[in-house]
C-alpha cells in the first residue's frame, strides 16, 4: 500500500498520511480546519515489513483503508520519557 504524507502547518509535529496524494477530502472537514495548510513530506510504501519511527505502519494501513487517512500526533511527555515513542 502507498502512502503519501503531509505536515500540518498549524499542528507542530503533526503528520497526516493519505492514501491518495492530494486527496484532502479524505480528512474531515472540522479536522482539515483544525490542521490547517498541509505540505508535502514524502511519500512510501507501507508494506508488512515496513516499520515508522512514531506509529504503528499495521495500524496506519488500517486507517487508511478504512477511512482513507491517518492522523499523527507528536509523542506525547510520558512516550519521550520511557521509550515508547
């Protein structure tokens, strides 16, 4: 499955993958406004193998195969501190 990522510019450190590059009407509507202009940062395949430094590549295939996006937030305090991020 390919993946194409934008950051958004008003959310520091937040990651939005699509499953369609420029496919925007994917993200709902409250959350588009929330996350403000988005720019491209790559795009990549996300096969079974494939491992992401700060989620879970099983679970944004998920994601983007049910609704068409997946939303990545910046770690939180408590995944800096032991190790989880």
């Amino acid at each position: 499955m390919h993946a194409y990522v934008y950051k958004s510019r008003r959310k520091a450190d937040t990651y939005v993958y699509l499953r369609e590059r420029e496919g925007f009407g994917a993200i709902p509507e409250p959350l588009r406004g929330t996350l403000g202009a988005l720019d491209f940062v790559l795009d990549l395949e996300l096969t079974p193998q494939r491992r992401l430094a700060q989620a879970d590549a099983a679970s944004v295939r998920e994601n983007l195969t049910a609704r068409g996006f997946h939303l990545q937030f910046p770690p939180t305090h408590h995944e800096l501190t032991d190790g989880t991020a």
